[in-house]
C-alpha cells in the first residue's frame, strides 16, 4: 500500500524543528509532514514533546513560555512561524486543545457559533452548525444546555465541533480520547474517520497509540524530543518496539 505523504500534495511540512523552554530542549530537529487527506499520528511516552510540537505549529508555543530556536514550518508551502492563531486559522489550520476547552456558561450552539468567527454570514454559520449536529447528533439534542454542564465526552464532540466550525484543512488534535470511557473513545475515533473522509487532513497527538495507529495513515513516534520511528500506521502497530513500549506487549 503506498504511502500518502508519496503521492500526496504537502500541507504541513516541518523541519529540523528545535523547541526550548527557557533553558530546557524541548525538541531537537524534529521533521514531519502531513500531506492532504492523511490522518498522521504522534505517539511516544508522557514528556516526548508531542504537544509542544503541535503548539509550535498553531503559534501557541509563546503563550507558554516556549520558542523555537531553529527549523521550518510550512504550511501550503508558505512559511508560518510567527503568524498569529487567527492568521493561522484564516490559511485553514485549526486545533483542538488539550484537555477540551469550551465555554462553560455559554450553551452548545453559542460555543459553536463563537467557533464561527472566521464567518460573517449567518446562514452559512447556521448550515456549518448543522453540519456539526449531522456529525454529532447528541450536541443537537443539547442545543440549549450550557457547555459546563456536559459530561467529558459530549465535551470533546463540542471542542471537535467547534474547531470545524473554522472549516480547516488541517486539525489539529491534542489528546482528544483522554479521559473518556471506551464507548466515547470509539465514538471520537469513528468521527475523525469521517471527518477526514469528508476532506480534512488530521495531525492527532495520542496516548492511545493502538487506536491511533489503526486510523492513522502514518505516525511518528517521539522519545525525549526527538522523532526516533516513523512509518505507516500499519507498519507502526506491528514494530516490536513500538508494541513493547505502546501497545501493552499486545
Ligand atoms: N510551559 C512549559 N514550561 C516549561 N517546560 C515545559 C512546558 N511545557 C512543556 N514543558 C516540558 O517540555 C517537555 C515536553 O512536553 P510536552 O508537553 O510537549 O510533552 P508531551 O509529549 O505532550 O507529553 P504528554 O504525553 O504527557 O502530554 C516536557 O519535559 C515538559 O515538562
Ligand atoms: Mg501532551
């Protein structure tokens, strides 16, 4: 089976990549590609610099005291590092972050159409949201309920629903199974699928790396800031050390 990243036009295209906080390395020459219509994991062990990576490719790296010290980030060719998020979201990249940020006293269908705001136009915002509600048929039966009120995983259907909201090429995702029962865990999954059938490129960071893998076109696994491993998804999930460290011996 080949490769997408082969044959596939380049979307997000980064190189030899170094990240510190203050004076600690977070990533040392890190490169990695999404091309368009992959999904590409990043796995690897608590501290590997997986988040950190995702954040300096949307410009959150600053807000948190990070910077890059060196590389490239491409995006549709052009380069972005410095860009802005809003500037970033307008060329079509979008994330949803760690740990499933919504508006808690702002009900489902007001954090969908803040998510909105790369859109003027109210119909088009209005079709966008019932795209979301085609998508995620349990956010429309909670229309009206305040966001602090749903349960983790109708939570992390929102912060999806929201970030598509931006339409992107690109999404970005920080860990979007965390915290979820196995149900909801197969339900996010089956979802990214479908968004990336419908035309999005997705770059998920993982600690399920045995679900990850298994819809992921390609991976990359991280150690201590570097990127040790990559290859398809499927190649991944039957390394032996990745099975060792990742996949519980399985
Ligand atoms: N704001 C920060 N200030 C200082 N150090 C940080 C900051 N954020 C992350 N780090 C450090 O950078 C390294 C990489 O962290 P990062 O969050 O990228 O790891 P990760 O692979 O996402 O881990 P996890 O799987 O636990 O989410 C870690 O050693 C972490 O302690
Ligand atoms: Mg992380």
């Amino acid at each position: 089976m080949p490769i997408w990243a082969e044959g596939g036009i380049l979307l997000l295209e980064v190189r030899n990549l170094t990240a510190y906080y203050g004076m600690v390395r977070a990533l040392k020459d890190v490169s990695f590609n999404v091309s368009e219509g992959e999904i590409v994991a990043m796995i690897g062990p608590n501290g590997a610099g997986k988040s950190t990576a995702l954040k300096a490719v949307c410009g959150l790296l600053k807000a948190t005291d990070g910077r890059i010290e060196g590389g490239e980030i491409l995006f549709d060719g052009e380069s972005i590092i410095g860009l802005r998020t809003d500037e970033l979201v307008m060329k079509g990249l979008s994330l949803v972050p760690e740990g499933r940020r919504v508006f808690p006293t702002m009900t489902v269908s007001e954090n969908l159409e803040m998510g909105a705001f790369t859109e003027k136009n109210r119909a088009s915002i209005k079709e966008d949201i019932d795209k979301v509600f085609a998508l995620f048929p349990l956010l429309k039966e909670r229309t009206k309920q305040k966001a602090g009120t749903l349960s983790t995983g109708e939570q992390q259907m929102l912060a999806l629903g929201r970030a598509l909201m931006l339409k992107p090429k690109l999404l970005l995702a920080d860990e979007p199974s965390l915290g979820l029962s196995p149900n909801f865990v197969d339900l996010i999954f089956e979802k990214l699928v479908e968004i990336n059938a419908n035309g999005t490129s997705i770059l998920i960071v993982e600690q399920n790396a045995l679900m990850a893998l298994e819809v992921a076109h390609r991976g990359y696994v991280f150690r201590i800031g570097e990127i040790v491993l990559t290859d398809s998804g499927k190649n991944l999930l039957s390394n032996e050390e990745v099975k060792k460290a990742f996949l519980g011996g399985q």
